[in-house]
C-alpha cells in the first residue's frame, strides 16, 4: 500500500525557534492534509491543501503542497509551549476518500 | 455539536474477553473509520464505512470486526482480546468526497 515518510521523527527545540518537518511519498496525492494531536485526544486538523505548489497559511503555521504532489512541508514559526504534540501529515488520493497517514512528528519545546 | 464521540475512554481487557467500542457522530457524515494508534507507527486503519450498512476492511482488521446498522454509529468489536490489541482506538468520520476527517478524543484499551 501508500506510504508516507514523515521526518524528523520527533524534534525538541527551544521556545521561539522555528520548526519545519515534511512528508514525502512514492505516490502522487490530490490532497494533503496536516493533523495535531494534543496528549490524550485525537488528532485535529491544522491545514488543507488541494492543488500543487499551493502555499497555505493558519497563523504560525504555513504548509505547502510539493510541486510533484509526493511531498508537502509543514513550518511552525516562533514555537510556544502549546505546539507540543504530535503532528501528522496524511494524504488523500485522488479517487476514493481514505486517507493515509504518516507516522508523526513529535514536537517538544523547551520553555 | 459534540462532533465524534468515542465510548468508552478507558478499559482494561483480559486475553479472551471480548468487548464493543462505539462510535457516534452528530455531523450526518457518510463515511465513519476505525484506526489504531501505537507508538511510533502512526494511525493504522483498521475497518472503515462508506455509507449505512456498509463496512470494508482497512490496513490492520485481523481480529477487528465492525457493523454500522445506523449512520450515526459505527461499532468496532474485538471477539477474542489479545495482548497485540493493546493500543489506543480512534474514530473519525468525513462527508463524502469531502477532505479531512473529524476524530474522537480515543479509546485508550490494555489487554492484559
């Protein structure tokens, strides 16, 4: 089946640093999505993005869908304590609406 | 608007025993997923709905069955709980076409 490499595995950075992790993939995506998930609850969406080259922001975060739609780039830019989780792209195929997901980065901040 | 709940939180399983997760969403949402969670591995999917009275298997349904006999449930069943099934259980369920899924908060299960 698909497979998403998502890297780094975790991180642990200091508070105002900024952080960027990615997703890469030997298939091509329609869509890519990036998840956050807080300690003890279930994941939530962050960003959506839907067409090649697309750059999209949500505050501190910007996310971006590779030009070759087998990657896409998560930024967090000037970390707080609350960006501790674990973020996980995932990406959806074109035809049908599951959506496969990468193994997670986990995110710890140092205050 | 509760989203998608998940019950129950927690439970404590023997090997052998079997018991019933259940999922309700309130968002009128076609399709409904099962995944599991352990470290380092991701969300694996294990069973998932595209419509009432419909199930297909996922990535990991081995000793996992579902049913979904209202569109606002979906319920997973393990028969015969063993260790290996030790993990935690999401939910989640999207439209129809739609992108990105809304999760419960998790079921967190120990087969002991």
């Amino acid at each position: 089946g698909q497979q998403l490499n998502q890297s780094p595995q975790s991180m642990f950075i200091q508070e105002g640093e900024d952080v960027s992790m990615n997703c890469t993939s030997s298939s091509i995506f329609n869509t890519w999505l990036w998840y956050k998930q807080d300690p003890g609850e279930g994941p939530v969406l962050l960003i959506a993005l839907y067409k090649a080259g697309e750059l999209t922001s949500n505050g501190r975060l910007t996310a971006q869908f590779g030009i070759t739609r087998k990657d896409s780039f998560l930024n967090i830019s000037a970390s707080i304590p609350s960006d501790v989780g674990i973020y996980f792209c995932a990406g959806q195929l074109a035809y049908g609406n599951k959506l496969v997901f990468g193994a997670g980065t986990i995110l710890r901040v140092k205050s | 608007n509760a989203g998608v709940t998940q019950t129950p939180k927690f439970r404590v399983l023997k090997t052998g025993q079997s018991m019933t997760l259940l999922c309700a969403q309130d968002m009128n949402h076609e399709y409904m997923y099962w995944y599991r969670q352990d470290p380092g591995m991701g969300l694996r999917l294990i069973h998932y709905s595209v419509g009432e009275g419909t199930t297909a298997k996922g990535e990991v349904p081995d000793g996992y069955n579902v049913s979904r006999l209202k569109k606002q449930n979906f319920l997973l069943g393990l028969e015969s709980a063993a260790p290996s099934q030790t993990s935690v259980y999401f939910c989640a369920s999207s439209r129809s076409g739609g992108s990105g899924y809304t999760f419960g908060s998790g079921t967190r299960l120990t087969v002991v």
